[in-house]
C-alpha cells in the first residue's frame, strides 16, 4: 500500500496534509480536529461509531474525539483528500 503526505503551513493554528490512499487503503487521523476534503476518490469516515461517505468535493469536520477516526479508500480509483489540523 503506497500513501503520500504533503505538509504545509497556512498559519501558526491550522496545517493542511494532502494524503492519498490506495484503493482498499486505510489511514488513522491523528488525536485532533479536523477538516477533510476529498480531492479524488470516495472516503468511507469511521467516526465514534458513525459512518460518512464522502465523494469529491465533500468537506467534512471532525472534532476532537476520545477514539480513532479512520479513513478508507472505497472507490475503483486512489483516494487523495486534505487533512486541515486545527
């Protein structure tokens, strides 16, 4: 399974991570609040026990949360989202 990260700095409160996912990939957020959007592919979000299903151009924010929240690439094609940490 191959993932690519890219980091940049937007300020000194919110970093933004571009990951991409293999199809069948999975990737676990760090402890943290985010934001994802999907740039390509479909993301299935594990979060407490809630499912989301993102498509390209979805937005979704998550918030600082007690378990994992995991990321899958559910589609035919790689997964590539952004990951904006606050």
């Amino acid at each position: 399974m191959a993932m690519t990260i890219e980091l940049t700095a937007h300020s000194t409160v919110e970093i933004t991570e571009v990951i991409e996912l293999e199809v069948g990939g999975h990737y676990c957020l760090p402890y943290g609040v985010y934001s994802l959007h999907v740039l390509n592919g479909v993301a299935w979000v594990t979060s407490q026990a809630e499912d989301h299903i993102l498509e390209c151009g979805d937005e979704l924010t998550i918030p600082r949360q007690p378990h994992a929240v995991i990321v899958s690439a559910v589609d035919r094609q790689p997964l590539r989202f952004e990951m904006h940490r606050r």
